[in-house]
C-alpha cells in the first residue's frame, strides 16, 4: 500500500535571508533581492545586468578543507541549504541517514561555472593547467546531489534531478515517489543554482533578460503588461520529506503532506511553452492527490516573466482551476533561481499557508491583457486560509511540474 | 628554484595548499598518515608540482611516492636539464 509523505525540515540559502523569518520579513516589506550586476560591465554585448545574488552568508567551521575541495558554490549551498533543513527536522546525527533508508533527490542546472570554464580553457588553450582533481567533481551536474551525500554519509539512493528549472521540483517528487513506494524511509530533496554570466547570456540571447538595469527592483515583472523578461537569481532549497509513520512515531514536527505530483513534457519545441501540456500537469498531480481542482485554495505559479511563458501558464491555471483561483509568483523578489526554485517555492508557499496569508506578485502593477483571468495576488500580501495549495514550475526542453501540498 | 631551496618551496606549497601545520612536514612525514591527505590530495600536489617545474611526473614516481622526503627526491629529479638526444 502507499505511504503517506510529510514534510519535516526545510532549510535555504536565498537572497532575502536564508531563514523563514528574515524571508517572510521581506515577503511581507515586498522587498526585492535584485540588482544591478557591476561587474558584468565588463561584456558589452550582454544587455541584461541584473541578477538576486544570495546574500551574504558564513559556513560554520567543520565545512573544512577536505570538505570543501570538490565543492563549487553550487554544492555549498545545496549542503548548507540540507544541514539546515535537516538540522529543523531533528536529524543531524540520527542513524537513519547512513542506514540506507535515507536518499537525495536534487538538481541544478549545472555544476560550476568556474570548474566548467577551466575545461573551457582546456580546449581554447590546449593544456590541461588549471585543472586539479577536483575540476570535474566540481563541474558534473549532479555535483550538488553527491556532495549532500558525502557531508552526511548517505548510503541510500541518488537521484539527480538535473532538469533545469524544474530541478527542485522534480527533486520533491521524485523524493516524495522513492518514500511512498517504499524505497526510502526519509529523502532529503530540493535544488540550487550558482550565479553565473551564463544563464543570463542565453535568455539575454533568446530577448527574454530584463534589461531595467537601472531600476533592478522594477524586474522581474511576472504577468505585467510592461513585463521585458526573467531575471536570474541564486540560491539553494533544501526539503526533508519523511514516511508520515515514521514522523509521526518520532514524534516530528510536520510542515505539510505532499499529496501529489505530476511531471510530463511537451515534445512540442525546445524553448515554447505549451499551455495544454501545463495543463496536464496540473491535472496529474490532483488525479495523484485524488482531489478535485476545488479542493486547492492556491496556485504558486512558476511565472518567470517572459513573453511567451506567463501567458501560457495562466491559461493552462485558469482551465484548470478557473478564474478565481488566488495565485501569484515569487520571482519578482528572488529573480529565477533556475534549479532551486521549485524547491525554494514550495517551502515558502507551504510556510505562507501554516500562517494564512501569501505574497503578492512584486511588480505586477498592470496585468498583461493576454494573459487568462485568474485572481492575481498584486499590492500587498493576501489574508487567505486554506488547507491545500500547488506549486508549478516548467522548464527548457519542455518539462513541466505540479506539486500539492496539504496541512496535516 | 634552486635544490637547495627544494625542502623549503615544498613545505611551504603544502601548507598552503592542504591547510598543514608547519612543525608536522619533516622529510620522513609520512603524506597519508602523518599528514592526512589522500589520494586525490596527492594528485593535486603533483599538479602544482609539475606547474612550478614545468615538467611532467611519471605515474611510476608518482605511485611510488610515501613521504615528503620522496616528493623532494622527485622535485629534485625534475630540476636536472634533460640529456641531450644521442
């Protein structure tokens, strides 16, 4: 029979805090962490120079050289994002994670920027000098997901949920999938995304980079008529999900349920959204959850500000769940945290539900009339009580998502 | 680099690539057990090592490598200008 799947520990390192408090601090401010890159100055040709950095944060001292040595900053912050939820969920320390009933499941993008330009550099220059034994660990995409691993001696399942920008969403369900078949007994899922020039360049390259570089917090405009594209952002999310039974008989703190998950693509086109396949998404994870579309109260939308993409999901939400159904994004204050935003969005959303209100869209001021009626959060934050929301995220290739999430 | 200052370069290399206590790395230092690197913590040394000399280790010296006092000997074995081609 299937297992239920609760949520017990979430832990981040974002660029409004790397805590629910200062985080929900300035969900409900409506701060963003947008801003104007200097230093990407230096390409003349990139028209974007904004990004949401991670804000400062120090690494206690057992993250020591030996630790360290095959870790980009993307597997830093997927490690730390882990300990803190791990540290939340009481399982620092408790054998079930070198049982092996304890896997991973996260993703990024990628590995890191700067391991991959020295293979870069390999093939430019033609001399291996800048590589060390650690430049493919660093590189390899799964990078965050094995350096989890051997920080807390993880002997269960890895699955490398490197999907882009469904990374930490697929990373949720696969994990929630592995504990409710009953592979694993308690998962450890998200994802994160280091900041680089990169993926700037190539939405800059595709005309979906916000150029409002001289009013950084003006962009992302999710659904705004004046909307002029993404701006990317950094960060990690880290989700611990556990056998209900077993939380339950630990006597845990449970956040939430994970009650249901979809993923399907589009096999349409590489880059072009389709509405029809988001749509089915979203009915796949309610045919999981069992639920009918009334049951969910809100709709955590991907929502990155491109042209092309808000208009397509706020017509795959509104045939789903009608035009009154409260929903709003949470890139306009983090940027697109590319691999860590499914993740990132879940937390936060689930949090916004245990305390009945939910943020608005930042920097929606006038909906775009392409896109479908629905009931955008805008302004400031929402009073709302409900027991039930979903988070959608969608990525390149045509990988699409819908996680439900339930108070228990 | 002069042979003479081969013990001294080296030291100083290791402190601080691998984070070591100075008064820990004496010839006999054994890497793995004295001084706690591994196996891809030697790699990275003898990385370093061919960048400073500009030459390549053999994975014959590199394999057969225990204490500091055999990296030295390599490091000196590097140094020595090539024979010519008979």
């Amino acid at each position: 029979m299937p297992r239920r799947v609760v949520i017990t520990g979430f832990g981040g390192v974002t660029a409004l805090g790397h805590d629910w408090e200062s985080i929900s601090g300035a969900l409900r401010e409506g701060r963003s962490g947008v801003v104007r890159m200097a230093e990407w100055d230096k390409l003349d040709d990139l028209g974007s120079k904004l990004a949401a950095p991670v804000a400062p944060y120090q690494l206690p001292p057992h993250y020591d050289r030996k630790i360290l040595r095959s870790m980009a900053p993307v597997a830093v912050m997927s490690t730390r994002a882990s300990e803190l939820a791990l540290e939340q969920a009481g399982l620092i320390g408790d054998p079930i994670l070198k049982s092996g009933r304890t896997g991973i499941a996260y993703g990024a993008c990628a590995g890191g920027a700067e391991a991959t330009m020295a293979f870069g550099r390999m093939g430019e220059h033609r001399s291996l000098r800048g590589l060390t034994s650690n430049t493919y660990v660093q590189m390899m995409s799964h990078t965050g997901a094995v350096n989890i691993g051997l920080f807390f001696g993880i002997t269960g399942r890895v699955i490398p949920s490197t999907s882009a920008c469904t990374s930490g969403s697929q990373g949720i369900g696969f994990a929630y999938e592995a504990i409710k078949h009953g592979q694993q007994d308690v998962m450890i899922a998200g994802g994160a995304e280091e900041l680089s020039m990169g993926p700037t360049a190539v939405f800059d390259t595709l005309f979906a980079a916000s150029r409002r570089n001289d009013a950084p917090t003006t962009a992302p405009r999710p659904f705004d008529k004046h909307r002029d594209g993404l701006v990317i952002g950094e960060g990690a999310a880290s989700v611990v999900l556990e056998d209900l039974e077993r939380a339950k008989a630990r006597g845990a703190k449970i956040y939430a349920e994970v009650v249901g998950f979809g993923t399907n693509s589009d096999g349409a086109h590489i880059t072009q959204p389709q509405a029809e396949t988001m749509a089915r998404v979203m009915e796949l994870a309610l045919q999981d959850a069992g639920l009918p579309a009334s049951a969910v109260g809100y709709v955590n939308a991907h929502g990155t500000a491109t042209d092309r993409g808000d208009i397509a999901e706020s017509v795959a939400t509104q045939q789903v769940f009608g035009s009154k159904i409260p929903f709003s994004s949470l890139k306009g204050h983090f940027g697109h945290t590319l691999g860590a935003c499914g993740s990132l969005e879940a937390w936060l959303s689930i949090r916004m539900m245990l305390e009945d209100w939910f943020a608005p869209t930042l920097n929606l001021d006038e909906l775009d009339p392409a896109c479908a009626e629905l009931d955008y959060i805008t302004g400031g934050v929402r009073k709302l009580e409900t027991d039930c929301i979903i988070s959608n995220n969608f990525a390149f290739g045509g990988i699409n998502t819908s996680l439900i999430f339930k108070r228990v | 680099m002069l042979p003479q200052d081969v013990f001294k370069t080296l030291k100083d290399t290791l402190v601080e690539q691998f984070d070591l206590d100075p008064a820990k790395i004496t010839p006999e230092a054994r890497l793995y057990e004295d001084l706690d690197l591994d196996s891809i913590d030697a790699v990275d040394m003898v990385i370093k090592l061919q960048e400073m000399t500009g030459r390549k280790v053999s994975p014959e010296d590199f394999k057969g490598v225990r204490t500091v006092a055999d990296v030295q000997r390599i490091i000196e074995q590097m140094l020595v200008p090539s024979q010519p081609s008979p």
